[in-house]
C-alpha cells in the first residue's frame, strides 16, 4: 500500500512539472509573438490573395455593423463574446483560405496574432471593449503592409 502512495505521489508530481513546463513554453511563445513587428517588403506593401481581402473586410464589416454601441458601452458581456466568435469564424476563414508566399504570410500572421489577442479580450469578463481595440489598431495597420487596392478604411 505505502508503495502505492508513492508512485501516485510521483505521478502527481510528474504531472506538475510537465504542466508547467508546458504553460513556460506558452508564455514563451506569446512573448515572442508580441515583440514582432509588422515590415514592409523592401519598402513596399506585400501582395495578398483574394481570400484576404474577403477574410479582412468580413472582420471590418462586423466590427463596422457594431461599432456604435461599443463606443457608446451600449454591448454587452454576452454580445462581446457572441461578436468574438463570428470575427473567430472569419480568422478561420483565413486560415483556411489564405495562400500567400511565405514571408508576406509570416507578416500576415504577426498582424492576426493582434486580432487573436483581440478576441481572447473580447471573450474574458475583463475590459472586453479593449479586445476590440486591438482589432480595431489591426484593421487599420492591414492597408498600410499590404496591398488591398479594394480596401475600404473602417470608419471610427
């Protein structure tokens, strides 16, 4: 019995440490993430696919339609992480879709990293309008690193 105590002991132990180390590594990563900054292409905008265009202006769009009652804390928590879930289906859209050379897709993951951090603030209980803040900075920084001759400036 007692050497049974000790292995689930050990076990338990284990299993701390493997997540922690797991949730270091996270925290690592998310860092790492937040010191890049967007780069043009050699002093041009990068060139992008149709399904980026569709993908950004359906974020905008949904943003645009809500906008007012955010400004005017007129949104709920309930509606914040409702809109937080259909801008998520868009970025999955994007993901899916969106085939662009390897480093324009690098500078294009740097700025929808801003917009995830957007929807995990949008999705906590904690200063939700501050999530649409940084999509609202994301969709502005979009038309200056890349070349969406079709893109309509959000409005705010």
């Amino acid at each position: 019995m007692k050497n049974i105590l000790y292995i689930a002991a050990f076990i338990g132990i284990f299993k701390t440490l493997q997540f922690s180390t797991v949730i270091a590594q996270e925290h690592e990563h998310d860092a790492q993430t937040h010191k890049l900054e967007l780069a043009l292409n050699h002093g041009k905008r990068w060139t992008i696919d149709e399904s980026l265009h569709i993908g950004m202006t359906s974020l905008k769009r949904e943003i645009e339609i809500n906008l007012e009652a955010i400004h005017n804390n007129q949104f709920s928590a309930v509606q914040y992480q409702e809109l937080a879930g259909s801008l998520n289906d868009h970025l999955n859209f994007l993901f899916k879709n969106c085939k662009l050379e390897p480093q324009a897709d690098a500078q294009l993951h740097i700025l929808l990293a801003k917009i995830m951090r957007g929807l995990e603030q949008m999705k906590s209980a904690d200063n939700q309008k501050q999530g649409v803040v940084l999509i609202i900075q994301s969709l502005d920084e979009y038309p200056a690193y890349f070349e969406d001759s079709d893109w309509q400036p959000l409005t705010h």
